[in-house]
C-alpha cells in the first residue's frame, strides 16, 4: 500500500470524499465525517477506526499505535505501510468507513 492506493481504495467507497485538514493531512470523509487520515508528507502516519474488541490486540505492535487525539474513539494509526498487508489495509479501511457510516443520520444517509 501507499498513499495513491490509499486514495485510490477511500475514493472509490459510495460518497467518500477527501479534504485537507490542519494544513498537512489528508482526510477521507463520508457524510462530512472522517474515516481516514494519512499524513500529506512523508512518513505517511494512517488512522482509522476499528471495532472496540480489536482495537487493543492492534496497538500490541510498535508499528500500530492509539491514534493521536483519537484513540478514545478506537483509533489506531499505522507508522508504516508495511506494518500490515494490502489485503488488511483494505479491510480495515472499509471497516472504518462502515463503522462512520452506520452513525450518520437518516438525513444524511439519504443525501449520499
């Protein structure tokens, strides 16, 4: 995984958007709710949201951390690309994207 794949995997999510947040990351949004994060510059720090019962077995690793200002919301960060497959960056990304979605409003939901 890198960044353009990361863009390329959020994006192609129903009603994903992207936006600049805090002058230097990248953000995914769904329904004008964040569901990942990387850094614009190298070293590409990504966080997203994982369920609750995953979220300590995750940050067992150096590599996968609570997430800065966010891990009271189980979110982890991942330091490296590498720190997990391509495969699991798929699933993880999409878990959190479904896990923002499901907590947006009917409203919303039905504008997207």
């Amino acid at each position: 995984m890198n960044i353009e794949k990361l863009r390329e995997l959020c994006l192609s999510l129903p009603g994903a958007t992207e936006d600049i947040k805090w002058g230097a990351d990248l953000c995914f949004l769904v329904g004008g709710k964040m569901f990942c994060a990387t850094s614009i510059e190298p070293p590409h720090h990504v966080s997203f949201k994982v369920l609750e019962e995953n979220f300590g077995e995750m940050i067992n690793s150096s590599e996968i951390i609570p997430a800065p200002y966010l891990a009271r919301y189980k979110w982890v960060q991942v330091k490296q690309w590498n720190s997990i497959k391509d495969e699991e960056w798929e699933f993880y990304v999409k878990q959190s994207y479904e896990l923002v979605k499901a907590k947006l409003s009917k409203q919303v939901l039905k504008n997207l």
